[in-house]
C-alpha cells in the first residue's frame, strides 16, 4: 500500500516550510500537521509566533473594531468576504487559535451573536437563518480555534445534526410536514427544496472536527447520511440529486484557498479521509484526478481565488499555490498514512 510521500511528486514539502514574509502560516501548519512537530517544540513556537507578525493574519486582526467584530456590529455575515464570520473562519483555516487574546474576543462576540434560540448557529441569529454550509464552516472553524469545549457550540453542531437526521426536530414523516425554519425544511442537506452537496460538506466537517469519542450517536448517524450522499455519486461529475436538471458546478473542480461555502471535491477526499475513508474504492478516480494536478515538483496551482474580496490577497491565481499544496498534502497524509 502506498504511503502518501509515494504519490507525490518531488519534495514540496521542502518548498511548504521555507521561509515566507506573505504565507508565514503555511510553514507553521506544515510543521504541526506534516512533520508532525509536537506543540512545544521551539521551532514550531517559532512558526507560529510568526504567522502573527505578517502575511493574512496580521492584516485581518489589523483590521478588527476594538469592540471585536469586523466592518458591522451583529451576526457578522454581511459583508461578504469580510465581516465578522468570514473574517473568523479565515483566521481558523491560518491556524490562528484563541490564544491570541483578538481571536479569543472576537470568536465569543460571534458565538454571542449567531446561536439562536434554538440552539444551532444562524447567520443573524434568529431560528429561520440556519444554513448547512455557514453552520458548517463556522463550527468546523470555532473548533479549530480552540471552542470545541464550550458547550453552546457543542449544542449547536448537535443540532445541525439533527437537522440533517431530523431526530428531535419535527415530524418530517408526515403526509404535510412542518415547515418552521427557512432554508431548511426537511431532513438530509437540504437548502431550500433540495439537497445540497456543499453543505453536506461543510456539515460533515463541523462533525468530524469533534473528537470521536464525543460525538452522539444522532452526530454519527449524520455523518452516514453524508457518507451515502457522496457513495452514492460519481465525484469525477458531481451531478447530486439536485442536479437531475442542469450542469453541476465547475467549481467542483477547481482547488482554491480559502474553503467557504464553496466546495470542491478536494474538500469531500478531505473530510471523508478524516473519518477513516480516504481509501475506499469509490474515491481512487478522485484520487486520480486529483494527483494528475499537481506538477513535476508535486505543486499544485490555485484554481479558485477570493483575491480582491478579502483583507489581503494570498498568492496568485493560475500559479503554484502553497494553501492548495498543503490541504492536498494533509489530505493525503490522513488517507495514505506512513
């Protein structure tokens, strides 16, 4: 069985940890997550003492009101790409944490602002404003900022569970189901009237992020439905049940940085590799496909770009991308370990 050093090209991970003044995050995930350096280590202290001082990170905490939102006060997604939320699940996928006090303050103005009454996250707090792909993406980034103990969140990635299983939500099984909640008014990933593949992405993400052992069975049996979405599926074409009619996205195709409400089948390897499948038959012609991109010295380039959108721009669209490089590399690593 191949390890995921024999299906690279070359020797990128050289490239990843050198020194970079616009990317100095990338070489601090690359030591954590690639070399697997432990936490203490001085020179992954170093790194991430770095990543702070320059590059994206210090432009979009520059950027921060000192009443710890970004642009306007309240659930922070608007507007987009550089509110409250975007601007937080950005720093997430940096590697920024809650140990840098600006984080700390502003992932508990957000938290504050965007869980509703019924528990789970909305994008302006209210019940009717759940979205699988913001509850998805945010919870997934409250976790990877040091949240995973608090318990709203816990509630919160509980019931986006339950949104999925539609256990303890309402009786989907009737003849005219209830419809309470806006963008999602059944069971499965559904947004609007039909499933969404993004979503399930982003919904299976914020699961996988819990540690197993703290995962309910109603987590578990969400991350089923998910599993049979994407089985169910020739991820080389991405035509989902909501695609019976129409072309599916091209952007499935397309590998970018940062990871938002778009999805790509980069992001679907990830997850499901995380979760122990990463080498089930169905996804070698994903495998495929996405090995066939990298280059000669095992690059890959940047497909998607939210450049002009964002606080700063990360590196350049069409050209080698470390942030692409990396997620494929740690993809990689926790399907084909060794």
């Amino acid at each position: 069985m191949p390890t995921w050093r024999d299906l690279i090209n070359g020797d990128p991970l050289t490239w990843l940890l050198e020194e970079d003044e616009a990317n100095p995050a990338v070489r601090y995930l690359a030591l954590r997550d690639l070399s697997g350096l432990p936490r203490d280590s001085p020179e992954l202290v170093t790194a991430r003492s770095a990543m702070y001082s320059s590059g994206t990170i210090r432009h979009i905490l520059d950027a921060q009101n000192p009443e710890d939102y970004w642009v306007k006060p309240g659930g922070g997604y608007n507007p987009k790409y550089t509110g409250s939320v975007w601007s937080l699940t950005l720093l997430a996928q940096l590697g920024a944490d809650k140990s840098e006090p600006r984080v700390k303050a502003a992932a508990g103005y957000v938290l504050s602002n965007t869980i509703s009454p019924m528990g789970w996250l909305s994008y302006n707090g209210t019940p009717s404003g759940f979205i699988h792909c913001h509850s998805g993406y945010l919870g997934e980034a409250m976790i990877n900022l040091g949240f995973g103990d608090d318990p709203r969140l816990t509630t919160a990635i509980e019931m986006q569970a339950r949104l999925v299983t539609g256990e303890g939500i309402a009786d989907f099984g009737s003849e005219n189901p209830v419809r309470f909640y806006h963008y999602t008014p059944g069971p499965g990933f559904v947004c609007g009237k039909l499933p969404c593949a993004w979503g399930a992405v982003k919904a299976l993400k914020a699961i996988a992020s819990l540690p197993e052992r703290r995962r309910t069975q109603t987590m578990n049996d969400a991350i089923e439905r998910g599993k049979e979405l994407f089985f169910s599926a020739d991820l080389t074409i991405c035509k989902f049940s909501n695609r019976e009619k129409g072309k599916p996205s091209g952007n499935w195709f397309k590998f970018g940085f940062p990871s938002f409400y778009i999805s790509d089948v980069l992001e679907v390897l990830e997850v499901l590799s995380r979760l122990g499948e990463g080498q089930h038959p169905h996804l070698e012609p994903v495998w495929k496909l996405v090995l066939e991109k990298q280059d000669a010295t095992g690059r890959w380039p940047m497909e998607y770009s939210y450049n002009g959108k964002l606080w700063s721009d990360i590196e350049v669209k069409g050209e080698p991308s470390k942030w692409v490089t990396l997620r494929v590399l740690r993809a990689l690593k926790a399907a084909f370990p060794g």
